[in-house]
C-alpha cells in the first residue's frame, strides 16, 4: 500500500494492478503507465459546467439502457488483455455513457465508453487536447466532446475507420448534436448560462 504520491517514481509505468494500492489523497490518472495528477478540484465554472450538462443528459438517457457516470469514475482501457496487471490506462473523462452493461463493474468501466467528455481547465487542456484525444481514439471510443468553456464552444469528435474527424465548434446559441446518439441534442445556452 503507498499513502504518499512521493512514494512513487514518477519516470516509472504502472499498472490499475499498482493503482489499486494507492491510498493517497491527491487524484491521478494513469496514461500508458504515466502517472498524471489531476487538478486539485475543477473551479467553479468547470463544476457548473458539467452539473448541468449532466443534468441535460440525464434527461436524455433516463429511459435508455445506457448508463451516465461524472468523474470520479474509472475508465480503465485495455490494450494486452484485461487482467489489472496489463492495463496501463485509466482515467476519469468528466462524463462518460456506458451502453454495454459487460463493460460496467464495481470498480467502473473495462473497454471503451460509448461517448467521453471533458471539459477543459488551464491545467488540463493539452492532456485532454493531444493525449487523451489519442487514446480515446486509439481505444474506439465512437463519440468524444471537448467543452471549451473559455470559449463557450463543445468540440464533437466522431470515430470512423478508426481515426476522429471534426466538424466545426459549436458555440453559445446551437445546439449540440449527437452523432453516436441521433436522439440526442442539448442547446448549449442551458450548458453555458452563467
């Protein structure tokens, strides 16, 4: 068991196997092994942001058999096999819709969510912008969203033949259109409303 992140040589790959056995205070993901501290908390903007954008799809998918989670909730992907000693990358999206009940367990989810957003703070955005982008991808998840909220803007990225593509941001005053989900659309003015 390790109670202080300073236990940990931070140039070394871990496992979920090893982070199961943390037992410190400070929030981290794991990114093919890396260690990354997440912020201490999200700032209020972020929390409201992502309240009510939990609330929108909340709504959407209360009648649906697909299963809505907020952070913090394990993510744990895959790539050599599924045995906690081989996974490398777990992390905590701000959201994330889980339609494969198999994929759900007590520790959260194993395999690809079926749509992941994150919502960009000063301390995340290149993560989530390059890394977590690739791995997303590289993971099949079908449908990731960056929120800008600086911008007042959500960035939708569709899987298809294995990369992302992107349409333009959708700003303050759209709506929001699922490409994985064509039931689903929220007006962003409820998501960005201050």
């Amino acid at each position: 068991m390790v109670t202080d992140i300073n236990q940990l040589n931070l140039n070394k790959l871990y496992t979920y196997a090893d982070y199961l056995l943390w037992q410190f205070s400070e929030r981290v993901e794991l990114l093919r092994g890396k260690i990354f501290k997440m912020s201490p908390a999200p700032n209020m903007r972020h929390q409201s942001i992502s309240g009510r954008l939990f609330g929108e799809l909340y709504v959407a998918f209360r009648d649906k058999k697909c299963r809505l989670f907020a952070a913090p909730f394990d993510v744990r992907l895959p790539q050599k096999g599924k045995e906690d000693g081989q996974i490398y990358t777990v992390l905590q999206p701000d959201i994330c819709v889980v339609c494969d009940p198999e994929k759900l367990d007590s520790r959260g989810c194993l395999g690809a969510p079926d749509l992941v957003i994150e919502i960009l703070s000063p301390s995340n955005s290149n993560r989530d912008l390059k890394d977590k982008y690739e791995i997303y991808q590289e993971a099949k998840v079908p449908e990731y969203w960056i929120v800008r909220p600086e911008e007042r803007s959500i960035t939708l990225y569709v899987l298809k033949d294995g990369l992302y593509s992107s349409s333009r941001p959708v700003v303050e005053g759209e709506w929001v259109r699922s490409a994985t989900f064509p039931d689903l659309s929220i007006d962003t003015n409820a998501i960005f409303s201050d």
